[in-house]
C-alpha cells in the first residue's frame, strides 16, 4: 500500500469514527437529555453537523482515491478539515447543552468557518487538472 493509500485508510477510520460516535450522541439527545426542547434541537444540530461533516470526510478520501499528487493531498486534507471544523462545532454545542456554558469563544463559528474551507477546497481539488 501507497503512503497515500495509508493516509486514506486513517481518514476513513477517523470519519467512522466520528460517524459512529454521531449515532451514540443522537440517541443519548433522543432518550437522555431532559424536557427542554430548545436543549434538545441545538443537540441534535451538533449530532447532524458531525454526522454529515463525517460522510463529507469519506467523499474527500473518494476524491483523493480519483485524484494524483497534490490533489489527492489536498482532498485528504479536505476531508481533515471536515472532520475537525465538525468537532469544533458540534462539541461546542454538546458542552453548552450539557453545562449551560461556552466552553470557548468563537468555537462554533470557527468550526463552522473550518468545514466551510473544507468544503470549498474539495471542490478546487475535484475540478484541477494535474
């Protein structure tokens, strides 16, 4: 196997496991959290953005599979990028939900504004031409 081809084989591990943590978090939103609505759909905003941010990270390493040289790093890192702006989102939102607190300024938009970076160079990386 490639260094590449490794490297792929992460990504796609890292994003199984944040999509499989995703399905745990949604049914603890679903059954464990209290009666406060509003609690609850900011929860669930988190579990969808991971999950689909997740599934995005596995379209990267499809993309890097499709791709040579410096656009199959550049989806690999797309697919990083995914993963972390997700986990920075949804995360900030699970300790908000669980403590009333923001854990720190800024986290969720800053991963917001990660996954969109991540979205935008994957589409740089499907359309260059080597």
């Amino acid at each position: 196997m490639s260094a590449a081809g490794g490297q792929r084989d992460i990504l796609c591990a890292a994003a199984s496991l944040s999509a499989a943590a995703a399905v745990g978090l949604g049914a603890y939103g679903a059954h464990g959290l209290g009666e406060e609505p509003s609690l609850v759909d900011i929860w669930q905003t988190g579990v969808a953005y991971q999950m689909w941010h997740a599934l995005g990270a596995f379209a990267c390493a499809w993309v890097a599979s499709r791709k040579t040289g410096r656009n199959s790093l550049l989806a690999r890192i797309c697919g990083w990028l995914l993963i972390t702006g997700s986990l920075a989102f949804a995360v900030s939102l699970y300790v908000f939900v669980i403590d009333g607190i923001v854990p720190i300024q800024g986290l969720a938009p800053t991963g917001g504004m990660i996954m969109m970076t991540g979205w935008a160079l994957l589409a740089v990386a499907a359309f260059r031409r080597e």
